[in-house]
C-alpha cells in the first residue's frame, strides 16, 4: 500500500488481530484500491502530494479508510457514482483535488467548496 496500513485498516474495521490476520491479503487489497481512489479523485500521484503537502494529509488518509470501510462492509456491486454519495469521502478529498483547464494546466492546488 502506498499510504495506508494494515494496523490503520484493522482499527477502521475494529478487527482483532486475528481476524484481520485471517483477512489480511483482503484488508490489503481493499486498502490499495481506496488509495488509487482517492488519488484518481484528486488528480495526483502519492509524489506530488509528498512535493506539496510534505505529507499525506489526515483528510486523505481518512477519505481512504472510509472507502476500505465501505468496501469491506459492502462486498457487493456498487455504481463508479456510489464514492460521490459517502459525504465525508467528499469533504475530506476535495480540497487536495488539482484542478486543470482544458489543456492540462493546474490552476490551483485546492478547489473551492
């Protein structure tokens, strides 16, 4: 994973340790395809966050653990639109989200609310 941890994901989930050890190769995969989520919203890469913020912010860190949340909790077929209506996946994504013009120049580091 690029952000998240497995102890970060077991906590989330409220899973012992021997649940999430059993879950482990689950817990992980769940985990990198929120961190790809939440970096394809944002239209960056771990790297540019790293060059802006010197960190990954806890909003993003947060946004990831609630989509493995949602994941492991809803194991079924969801909609691409269904990230769009977890709120605080939303509020706490959007102001990392680059914003570009047609012709792919950033015009700010936060869009606006």
């Amino acid at each position: 994973m690029k952000f998240l941890t497995v102890d970060q994901i077991k906590a989330q989930l409220r899973l012992d340790d021997a649940q999430a050890e059993l879950e482990r190769d689950l817990l992980e995969m769940y985990g990198e395809s929120a961190e790809d989520a939440v970096l394809n919203v944002c239209n960056r890469t771990v790297t540019d966050i790293f060059e802006i913020y010197g960190q990954i912010p806890s909003g993003l860190v947060v946004a990831a653990l609630l989509l493995t949340d949602d994941m492991y909790n809803h194991r079924g077929t969801i909609s691409p639109t269904s990230v769009y209506q977890l709120p605080t996946f939303d509020i706490n994504v959007r102001p990392y989200v680059k914003l570009t013009t047609n012709n792919n120049q950033e015009y700010g580091r936060h869009c606006n609310l």
